[in-house]
C-alpha cells in the first residue's frame, strides 16, 4: 500500500516524529519486497542491461551480514499475489505505465528505475543460502507484517508509509534511514549495532492535539492510498475547510496531509469523525461510500494470519486462501516462495500482469516470446478448485478458459485475452500434479519447451533448464539472436561454474588459476560496460525476449515441483557482461581466445554451444551481412499440443532432420529420441 505523501511530510518532521535506534539483539519483520526495491535501487547497480544478478546478490548477503553482525535475526515476509477482489489493480496498471515511461527513459540514456525482471527470484535464492528465514504471504504482506511484530514486540523494517498508521508496539524503522553500511560499536565493548530510526505513532498523535490513534487508518484512507481512490472525495475536500496549523514552506507542500490531520484531531473516535465526512457527501452516494471507507480502515487491523507459527512449526493457514479450497500443495509451495505470486494472480484471478523491462519500445513487447509457455501454465491451472468457477473467466461456453494479461503495447498498456491450451487427462487435475512422475512432469517441460532430453545428457544438471529455455528462446523468429548474442550469452553462463571452483577449497591449483583469469577477465568486460556505454536496443531487447523465456520456464518446471533442477540465477545472468562481450565478439574477440586460458570452461561451453545451436535456424551461422539473403530458414523441431498427444515418432523424425544440417546427432540418439516421445 502507501498513503500519498505521508512519508515525506513525517520526513521533513524528522526531529519531531523519529527517535535515534541503535539495532541490535532483537528480532526484526523485515518488508520483503521494500527491502529488494531498496537494495536493487540504491547499491550504484546497473539497470540498463537486464540486471547484474551477481552484484544485486552480493550486496543482499552483505546486508544481511551487516545484521548477523549485530546479533539481529530478520524475518523477511514477501507479498504474495492479489487477493480476490482485485482492488488493487487500477493501482497496478498505473504503475505499470510509470514503468514503461522510465524503462523507455533508460533505454535512450535517461534516468529511471526498473527492476530487472528476475530480481525476486534471486533475493529469495540469496535467503535460501543464508538461511534467512523467509514466507510468502497469500496476498498482501502489510497486516501480517504488523501483526507478527507486535507478537514478538520487535520493530519493522520497511520504506511503505502504511507502517506510519499501524500501531506498531516497538515502531517502524524506513529503510533510507536504516545505515546498514555503517554498522558501528558501543564504547568499550564488542557489540555490534546498526543505527537507524524509529517512527513512533504516538509522537505523530501528539504533534496534533494528542488525537486518538485510531483516527488514523480514516486519515489514510481519506489522504488515498493504493486500495481506495475514490473521485467523490474530491467533493468532500473542496467542501470542507481543512486547517493547516501553522504551516512552513514544507507544510504548504503537504497540504492535505497536514490538512486532514488538523482536521480529524478535532473528533474523539472514528465513528464521529466518518459521520462529518459523509455530510458533505450527496445523500444518495453516503451508504455506499461509509461501506468501502470502513472496507478499507479494516486493512489496518490486525491479521487473522499467524506467521509465527509458519516460522516455528512451518503451518501456514490463511483464510482467504483456505475459503478457496486450494489444494494443500499450492498453499504450501506458495507460503515456501516455491511459486511465484504470477501463479497466484493466474490462479485466482485469471489475469496476469506481464512486467516491462528496458527493452526496444517499438517493438512487440518482449513477453510475446513466451506466451506458449504461459498457456502450458494456464492449462495446469484449469479446475483448481469448485470455488473458482463464479469469477467471470471472459470466455464463451464454446471457447478454451481464458485468462487476461496486462502487457506493453509501444508504450502504453493493454489487456490481452489468451486462451489456455487444454492438456491431455493425466495433467488436467491441478490437485494431483505432484503426483504424476518425474517422466511424465519432465515430458511435459521439455515439450513446452521444444527441447528433446538426450540433447541435455552431457550438460551439467544445474544448467539443464538454462539451456532448455535457450534452446526454445533460439527457435522463435521473434528473437532475430545472432551467433554473437548466443556466445556472449552462454559465456555468461560460466561465471557460476567457474565461481564453484575459485571458492572451492577442493580444486587443483592449475584449474584454479586459468579459472581466476578468466572470471577476472569477465569481470574487467563487465566494469568496461558502464553508464555513458551507448545501449544497443537489438541486442537488449534479445536478451530481454531470453529472460522472458527463463522466467516462464522456471514458473513451469516450479509448478511440475521442479522436473529439471533449478538453476542458481544469482551467478547466471549479468547483463553488463553479456552485452559487453556481445561488443567485444563483434569487434576484437573470439570466443577460442577468451577459454584458452581455462580448458574445463572451454569444455562446458563447448557442451552448452553444441547443444543449443542444434536449435537455432542457419542464419545464426551465416557470414555477417549474408543473414538477409534469400534463405530457407530451418525447418522447426519439437513437437506441438494437438489432440491431446504428448508427442509423435514422426514430430521426432522431424526435429532430427532439422538438427542433423549440423551433424550433432546419430541413430542410435534417435532411437533414444523416439522412446522417449513414445512414453506416456
């Protein structure tokens, strides 16, 4: 949530509204997704090219090292997805516009902030390795948070101004005054604390003639907040005559802010406080009006949830989610992280909200690529439960379920209806899909993804659904990837295997010094691409198509209870490197030059090259200025959903023709193939 402008005015009364806090020995709730945005924003992070993963990693574990050090132990509690009602979507798609105005302010060199779009997934993997503890709530984190810290008494860590109206027992700590970069010693001992400072409620009541406290979620919902924006309020205040107190030049600038607050201090409770609201109102608009103020104070009050009993026996009981008869599975894989809130949304409310990065504005959003993925995922979520079947799906009794996206269209949004492909029996039971085999889940991914399983045995199994999606990414015309986009990007693959090996106390000198060298030399490609560096908008759009792909492959094999291992993202992707060595291939470089320093890194990607080009069409391996020449392109592979069939000898037969022009495959691997494809 957020309330417009309160943050800034408690701000600019700092000394008045906040205490001096010295962290240490205590618990604390931490607001997930505040946390990321902070860290991700604020750490001089290159947001240009899709996400430096390695560098947002670091700084996480440095700042939750920052609290080891000072003995706090953080409970990080992330949103979930959108609860039922879908109040919040006029604000979502708001904000997805402001992100499609600054992502294209940061592809032409302007200023901006945009998340890369795997980024929560690699916090929660950061979490996971230092074992933080961590959940996912069903929907909106901001009660539960509030709740859990006045259960255990501990403060919140945030930057969302609601946490200014919660009676929080002991306060609310905003993250851009939490120094954890600065952690210090108390004279004459060894403990450890992080200054910050505290928000106190109370001192805010008393700044405005000690006003009841629980005037305050009226405030809010009456200043606007990311629920609730209700244009006849407008008529309210130009009604009503709001003092302003005393008023600085700061104050003038909060004015309904400090307004409301002078006004509503003059009321002994609630109650009275909405009546004199509803008299300025039309009577005829008063009830409907007094029921969704009341609808949205109530976000104010304490949860139903109890998170403490997630973190000490791993229960998880939410009851807008239990009043769905979800399957327990989902509940718990969504309570752990294991699916992403896009599976909530498409779950419960049948629409999606599909993220712009900096990508080529003119050009399709770089979303399309995927969408055969998603409609895979769509299907498996068809007949989840009874009491999903009353939500308006949008389509008519003759058509496939669909399911609607908010997308980028040039620079605008849209709302798209998709239809979701009708799977075969075995897979159409959401409630049973963790029990169908491994071999029946992987059959599934590896079709979606086009990618036959043989093509995968000589690659590492942490990078197997790397390069399956790699391989899908490379099949689709949309991408127009170039020999160059494919190196540079399988190169980039190598900084986590050759990161295992540099930190492995197990290694062989000699491979450790040729790895050294090359990750060093990685790392000078990648310092090299700084701010000022002009962005290739093809080339980032590509590798924005290709993220694109990763991100549904990993909801889909999630959703299949992880056929293929997931892959370590923290060490995968690192857009300044990836387009730095895109430069570098185009210009000096060669892709034999660079490994000769490390055989074992020459072997892997030599695996990984032989393994996804055998998908690419052969204009990726044209001579430059050839690629537009009259040419047949290669005849797709893999195999379709049609008529229910999980795939055919003759699909088979057809992938080996395409991927055999480059002489990768035998019979005998054929053979393998067919079975395969047979299994069922």
């Amino acid at each position: 949530m957020g309330i417009r402008g309160l943050m800034s005015f408690v701000e600019d009364h700092s000394n008045e509204f906040f205490t001096d806090l010295k962290v240490r020995d205590t618990k604390i709730v931490i607001d997930g997704y505040a946390l990321f945005h902070r860290l991700c924003f604020n750490s001089n992070l290159e947001l240009r090219y899709g996400g430096d993963y390695d560098s947002f990693a670091d700084v996480v574990q440095k700042f939750f090292e920052s609290l080891f050090a000072c003995n706090i132990c953080p409970y990080v509690v992330l949103d979930g997805g959108c609860d039922i009602s879908d109040k919040k979507l006029k604000t979502l798609k708001d904000r997805a516009r402001e992100k499609i105005q600054m992502a294209h302010s940061l592809s032409v060199g302007g200023g901006g902030y945009v998340c890369p779009l795997l980024i929560r997934e690699v916090f929660i993997q950061v979490l996971i390795k230092l074992q933080v503890c961590f959940v996912q709530c069903f929907s909106e984190a901001d009660r539960d948070i509030m709740t859990l810290a006045n259960h255990w008494n501990c403060p919140v860590l945030s930057s969302d101004s609601d946490f200014c109206i919660f009676d929080l027992k002991t306060g609310f700590c905003p993250l851009n005054s939490f120094q954890w970069r600065n952690v210090s010693t108390i004279k004459g001992t060894r403990d450890c604390y992080i200054p910050a400072k505290c928000f106190s409620i109370d001192a805010l009541c008393r700044h405005f003639s000690n006003m009841n406290k629980a005037l305050l979620p009226l405030f809010a919902v009456l200043c606007g907040n990311d629920h609730i924006n209700l244009p006849i309020m407008d008529t309210f205040l130009s009604k009503v005559r709001l003092p302003l107190g005393a008023t600085s030049s700061k104050g003038r600038r909060h004015h309904r802010v400090l307004g409301l607050l002078n006004w509503l201090s003059h009321f002994a409770n609630p109650t009275e406080a909405l009546d004199n609201v509803l008299k300025y109102l039309p009577k005829k608009d008063r009830e409907n009006v007094k029921e969704i103020l009341c609808c949205s104070m109530e976000e104010y009050q304490q949860s139903q949830v109890k998170l403490q009993d997630f973190f000490q026996y791993g229960t998880y009981a939410c009851p807008a989610a239990l009043n769905l008869d979800l399957p327990e599975w989902v509940l718990v894989a969504l309570a752990k992280g294991q699916l992403s809130p896009f599976i909530s949304d498409a779950l419960v409310l049948r629409r999606t909200i599909l993220h712009t990065q900096v990508e080529n504005m003119q050009q399709p959003n770089a979303h399309r690529i995927s969408l055969p993925i998603r409609q895979i995922i769509y299907g498996l979520l068809l007949n989840a439960s009874p009491h999903l079947e009353n939500v308006s799906w949008n389509a008519l009794p003759s058509q496939p379920p669909a399911f609607s996206e908010v997308e980028r269209i040039n620079k605008n949004i849209k709302t798209s209806i998709v239809n979701a492909v009708e799977l075969p029996k075995d897979y159409s039971d959401l409630s049973k899909l963790t029990e169908l085999s491994l071999a029946k889940r992987q059959i599934l991914l590896l079709e979606t993804l086009k990618v036959k399983q043989t093509i995968l045995e000589p690659i590492p199994s942490s990078l197997k659904l790397l390069v399956s999606v790699s391989c899908y990414w490379l099949q689709h015309t949309e991408a127009k990837a170039k020999l160059h986009h494919l190196q540079a990007l399988l190169l980039g693959m190598l900084m986590g295997p050759l990161h295992v090996i540099i930190n492995s106390p197990d290694k062989e000198d000699l491979r450790e010094d040729g790895a050294r060298m090359l990750y060093e030399e990685f790392q000078r490609v990648k310092e090299q691409t700084r701010p000022g560096t002009r962005l290739d908008l093809d080339t980032a759009h590509i590798f924005c198509q290709w993220q694109c792909c990763l991100q549904m492959g990993m909801y889909l094999n999630q959703l299949l209870s992880a056929p293929l291992p997931e892959p370590d993202l923290t060490r995968l992707y690192s857009g300044s490197l990836v387009h730095g060595l895109c430069r570098q291939l185009l210009t000096s470089t060669s892709v034999e030059s660079l490994l000769s320093m490390c055989p074992e890194a020459k072997q892997l990607y030599e695996h990984l090259f032989n393994a996804t080009r055998s998908y690419a069409s052969a204009e990726l391996f044209l001579p430059k200025g050839k690629s537009n020449s009259k040419k047949k392109r290669q005849k797709k592979h893999g195999t379709s959903w049609s008529k229910n069939r999980v795939g055919t000898t003759s699909d088979t037969k057809c992938w080996y023709e395409g991927s055999n022009r480059f002489g990768l495959l035998t019979v005998e691997n054929l053979e393998e193939h067919i079975e395969l494809s047979e299994l069922e």
